[in-house]
C-alpha cells in the first residue's frame, strides 16, 4: 500500500477516525493496541508472511534488551537483524559474488526482499544499542516496542526514528488534535506534490534514458543524469514528508529527514543535510565504535571508508552502491584534508554548484543497473555523443520549483538571521487566502499527477 494511493488514503482515514474515536471512548492502552494492528494490517498489505518477519525481529529486541546485561544475550540482540537483514537482502548477492570469483554458479535461491526490511531492522538495532550502553531505559511494555518499531507512517522508508525520541512519546498523553491535523495534512500534501507531480514524471524520462544510453545524445544523457538528483530528491524526502506528516496528524513527531541538501558547500554539508537520519545512524553506530576521529587521521580516514562503503551496501545488493558510498567516502576524507571553510557571496555560490556537480556524478552509479550501463553513461557524456535529442519540460518545472522552494528558505533565513534552513509552508487554514492556496495546491496535485505505476525509490532498499 502506497503512500500515493487511493487506498491509502482510505485506509489513513479509517485510522485516523478510529484513534480520535479510540481516545474519547477508551484507554491509552487500547489506542495502542489499535495502531499496532493498523501497522501490521498496512506491512502485511503487500505481503501477510512479512508480518511474522517482523514479528520475530520485534520479540527478539524485546528479550535481548530486557537481558542486555548478559553479553551473550546482547549479541544474539544484535546478531539476529543482522541475520535477518543479511539473508534476505544480501544472501544472492554474496553467492553470486563468490560465484564469479570462483568461475562456477551455485546458483540462487528465490528470496523476497521484504519492504523494508532495511529501515525496521536498524531500529530494532539502534534499541537493543541504546539499552546496552544505559542511553535509554529497557521498554517492558511489549506493546509499545512493537509499536515503535511497525508504527505504519516510517515503516517502510523511513525516516529511520530512533527509540530515545519515539518510545518517550508513547509514554505521554499524546491526542488527535485539530491543530496537529491542519500541520500534518499541509506536510503529507507537501510531500505528495513532491512525489507525484515532480519525481513520477522526471522517472519517465530518467528511465527511458538510462533504458539505452547509447540511443541518446549527450545533452539528453546530462539533463537525464541531472534530473535523476530531482527525481531521488524529491522522491524520498517527499516520502518523508509523508511519513512526517501521517504521524503528526496522530499526535507523534518525527524529526526531519531532509534539509536542502542541494545548498550544500561539501560532500560533509551533504550528508549532514541528506537522508539525515541514516546518516547520524551510521556516524552513531558504525563510525564512532569504529573509532571516529579518536585514533589519529589515517585511522579516521579508514573508519569513514568502512562507514560509506557500508553505508552504500545498505541501499542495495549491488556492487555499484558499494563503489557509490566509496567515491562518497574518498570526498568526505578529501574534505577533512582539507579543511574547508563555508564561503559567502559568489563563492559560496560556486561551491554549492561544485558540491552539486560531484554529487549528481556519483548518482549514475546509484542509478545504473551495472558498471556497464554506468560506464556507457559516461562514455556518452564524455565524448559527446551523437543520438536523440530529448528536452523534457519537467525537468526545469521541478528545478524551477527547488529554486523558489530553497530562495524562499534563504529569504526566512536572513529575516530570522540564522543558517538557511529549510521549512514547511504552512499555511493558517483558518484564514480564506490559507483555504484558497491549499485547495489550489490540491488541484494541482490532482490534474497534473502523474497516474502511471511507480513506486518510491528506497522502497526497493
């Protein structure tokens, strides 16, 4: 079940009706209970055997943190996600890996990736963690845990909600609230606009390319390649905003999981502003145990490698993702040699364009199916190559839109004298004019959104 569906938005209503219902009539425990199996009904919709999948990742957690004190039971806490996340996601690509070296195929089991899979397995991690290191207390309601890791708006891609800000949440006496509606439903559109008008008509086009490089000329390959940092941006974080914006109109909070990161002045401002829960879960969990920047510079150097590297294995069984984290992990070391300073005026403004210009480069390894299809995109770029010439008018509609949507953050930035930040556009839908634009906003999304099959990106991650 989409986010941007009919369904969807059938199913969110009926739970939404249901947990202010639930709150008026009966217990706090009820309403838990009731989201809990909304979530497992909304997992479980695209297939009923994941549930059991993540059923058995929830109990394990469960047992591991309440004897997180016995070593051995702490690592069976850690080891069993890992398990899981590796056998399902990794088992094949390992085997066919082992297989090319050794010259024989083995050959591969039929393995479903559940959705997901990557997302609720790092929480459970990031639980068990926190409760060995004492950073949180062991959660002895069952319900609550399983909650927090299947709650239905982040449960498939993100953002990844560490259980230090979910857990404390579900504690206090949290309602369905009119003013918590007006905030989440503005986000979700906000996010859905992103989704289906922006990142689902840039796909056709990024697809088609991509489908046979070698049939399109050089300009088309570039627009392509540059519109394919649009389409993930406004991809995921519009995922998120939808996630972000469910969970509010329910009474929770997410922390933001984008921040303009096509401002950034580094690769390190990049990834301090993409995907920012993934990334302080890594810096949190994998670098800093590594050692962080504590055992001198080669050695920080090493643990960023292992980080990215690591980091880029996460988003998916291929080793183009691996050599995506390991171009992302040489910057961030460059970076540090370097020691950058952020600019002002016009060279800010170059840096930011460089920072993009390396950043979009690195995305044809996320984005190529294979080293081969990466290797003929930039072949054709390079040598400008002769082909279809494709200008597509949605490519500049949604590079248009990202540069009102980040002067807009710049303006507010400058009026409040702090960092460019960036914001949601709500709306005082009390007032006429608020009304007005949102419901104008709305018709856009229904008359230009883009109709055909295509699913969020880091669905397949």
């Amino acid at each position: 079940m989409s986010f941007a569906s009919i369904e969807f938005l059938i199913f969110f209503a009926v739970v939404l009706g249901g947990t202010w219902f639930i709150e008026f009539q009966f217990s706090t425990r009820v309403k838990e209970c009731f989201l809990l199996l909304a979530s497992y009904f909304f997992y479980g919709y695209w297939d009923w055997r994941f549930c059991f999948l993540l059923l058995f990742v929830t109990v394990s957690s469960y047992f591991s943190a309440k004897h997180h004190k016995k070593k051995a039971v702490f690592v069976t806490g850690v080891v069993v996600p890992l398990v899981v996340l590796g056998f399902f996601k990794y088992f094949n690509f390992f085997l066919s890996s082992v297989a090319a070296v050794i010259g024989k195929d083995p050959g591969a089991l039929r393995i479903i990736l559940p959705v997901g899979i990557s997302f609720y397995t790092f929480q459970a991690l990031s639980y068990v963690i926190d409760t060995h290191r004492e950073k949180i207390p062991v959660e002895n309601d069952f319900v609550k845990l399983a909650l927090y890791i299947s709650f239905f708006p982040q449960l498939v891609a993100g953002p990844i909600v560490r259980a230090a800000d979910f857990l404390p949440q579900l504690r206090e006496d949290r309602k369905v609230s009119f003013d918590n509606i007006k905030w989440g439903i503005q986000v979700f559109t906000f996010g859905l606009f992103k989704k289906i008008v922006l990142a689902d008509h840039i796909s056709v086009f990024v697809d088609d390319v991509y489908s046979k490089p070698v049939a399109f000329h050089w300009t088309a390959i570039v627009l392509a390649t540059v519109s394919y940092s649009l389409q993930i941006y406004f991809d995921f974080s519009g995922y998120s905003d939808m996630a972000i914006g469910c969970a509010k109109c329910l009474g929770y909070d997410f922390n933001k999981n984008f921040n303009l990161p096509y401002i950034s002045q580094s690769v390190t401002e990049f990834w301090r502003r993409w995907h920012i829960s993934l990334s302080t879960w890594l810096k949190e969990y994998l670098y800093i145990p590594l050692g962080g920047n504590r055992k001198g510079k080669a050695r920080q150097y090493l643990n960023l490698m292992i980080t990215m590297l690591l980091g880029g294995l996460w988003h998916g069984a291929n080793w183009t993702f691996v050599f995506w984290g390991g171009i992302n992990g040489l910057a961030l070391c460059a970076d540090k040699l370097r020691h950058d300073k952020k600019r002002t005026g016009v060279l800010r403004w170059l840096k930011i364009l460089a920072t993009f210009i390396f950043i979009t480069f690195t995305w044809i390894f996320f984005r190529a199916d294979s080293f081969s299809t990466a290797k003929t995109v930039l072949k054709g770029i390079f040598t400008l190559q002769d082909g279809i010439h494709q200008p597509f008018v949605w490519s500049f509609v949604a590079l248009a839109f990202l540069a009102v949507a980040t002067l807009a953050a710049e303006i507010k930035a400058r009026k409040a004298k702090t960092d460019t930040n960036g914001y949601y556009p709500i709306l005082n839908l009390s007032k006429v004019w608020g009304l007005t634009v949102f419901f104008i906003v709305l018709g856009l999304i229904v008359g230009l959104a883009y109709t055909g099959e295509n699913p969020f990106v880091y669905f397949q991650f």
